[in-house]
C-alpha cells in the first residue's frame, strides 16, 4: 500500500513509515533479495523540521533534499547523525556549500558538475561520493545523461579528485501504473552493470538509486538499493518553508 495515513487530519508518520518499510521488505521478498540491501531515503522536501523528526525518533536516518538552501536550514538544527542526500537539481554555484555536508549527491549530470564538485572537495579536503544521474526515458523535461552518453560521463568524472563514484540514479516518468517504469528500472540496472564489467578505476556500480511513492516496489525488484519516497511518509507537499 503506497497511500498514506492520517487521522483526525494529521498525517501519521509512524503508521506511514511502518506500510513503507512494510512494502521495502514484501518487494525484497518477491525479488528474493536481502533487506538490508535496500535502503530508504525519506525525502522531505518542503516539510517543517517537526516532520523530519517525528520520522528521526521512529529511526529514520537518512534524509534526501532537492535545494541547497534547505538542506542547510535543516542541517544546522537536525542531528548531526543524519545522512544527508542531495536527489534534486544541482546548480554548480552551490556546490561548494554542501560538499562537506552530503553522505551522496544523486544528481551528476554533466562533467562541468562533476569538475565543480571536484575542485571544492579538493579545497574542503573531503573525498564526495557522487551517482550519475541518467535520463533513462528519454524525457525532454528531466535532468540526466542519455543511457548512451553515460559510460563516458563515468570514464570522465572518475578522472577527477576528491570525487567517488557510487552508481546511477533515475526518475522515471510519473505514471497512473507502478508496472510501466519497469522497463526503465530494468534498463538502469543493466546499464550499472554493463558499467561495472569495464573494470574502470574509481567506479563502483554498487548504488542504485531509483523508485519514488508511486514505484519503488517494481524498482526494488528490478535492483533498486536506495528509494526515494516523500508523499508516502510525509504527505502531500504542503507546508513552505520558513
């Protein structure tokens, strides 16, 4: 069940938390792959910090944001065991403000990115680890590298320092049937692999990330090792940020 629960009006975020983490096991289940090797990213973009911690006291600690400046604002006042992850769009004047700060950024999309993300985490001395965002559907209106253009994407990030390459990262399109992003899941995962065969230095296709609320079932079962879910946990996005 990817609906969320409220009651009396209020969203009940254990009770969501419990059908997700529910759902991440009956998909592993199905595929016949361990639990432990699918992780949830509570993706809590636009939520109050309230939110983000009454998930944190249920045992959520890995967080995902789509801006830098909000991430920051909750970096500063959350506890600092919290995983952070960048999943949205990442303009290359703000890198050089959550190097330091981000388990992984999902996002890579060109070289430019990556040698931004370089440059700072080489003048932060920190080593980031980054995915490769992939355009897997081929759609005009999303970020990523083209399926073809990637291996060399990968060839020339893992170049650079102070950077480490994880794996891929998709959105696949928002769809009424949870079953027509499986070719799209099927075909992230392939790719990773065809990747990993080529033995490239400083590349390591351990790390998928992809599914959403709508779909993270048929991308657990099609290899998914993160999902990123927000409205399944925390509602609809409703509250702007102070």
């Amino acid at each position: 069940m990817n609906l969320f629960t409220k009651q009396g009006g209020f969203i009940v975020i254990k009770d969501n938390l419990d059908h997700v983490y529910q759902n991440i096991y009956a998909a592993c289940d199905n595929a016949g792959r361990c639990r432990k090797d699918v992780s949830l990213i509570a993706v809590s973009k636009t939520k109050p910090v309230s939110m983000l911690m009454e998930a944190y006291d249920y045992g959520c600690r890995v967080f995902g944001e789509n801006k830098v400046q909000e991430l920051l604002d909750k970096y500063e006042v959350m506890p600092k065991d919290i995983k952070w992850h960048m999943i949205g769009h990442l303009q290359r004047n703000k890198v050089k403000y959550i190097v330091d700060k981000v388990a992984l950024i999902h996002s890579v999309d060109s070289l430019k990115l990556a040698e931004e993300i370089s440059r700072e985490a080489v003048k932060k001395q920190v080593e980031v680890s980054i995915l490769i965002e992939v355009n897997i559907a081929g759609e005009d209106t999303k970020f990523g590298v083209t399926a073809n253009d990637t291996e060399k994407l990968v060839r020339e990030a893992a170049l650079l320092p102070g950077i480490s390459i994880k794996g891929l990262m998709t959105i696949a399109p928002l769809t009424m049937n949870p079953e027509d992003n499986r070719q799209y899941f099927a075909k992230l995962k392939q790719l990773s692999v065809d990747i990993n065969q080529k033995n490239i230095d400083n590349v390591n296709m351990n790390v998928l990330s992809m599914g959403m609320t709508g779909d993270y079932m048929i991308a657990i079962e099609e290899g998914a090792s993160y999902v990123r879910v927000g409205t399944g946990i925390f509602g609809d996005r409703q509250y702007p940020v102070k």
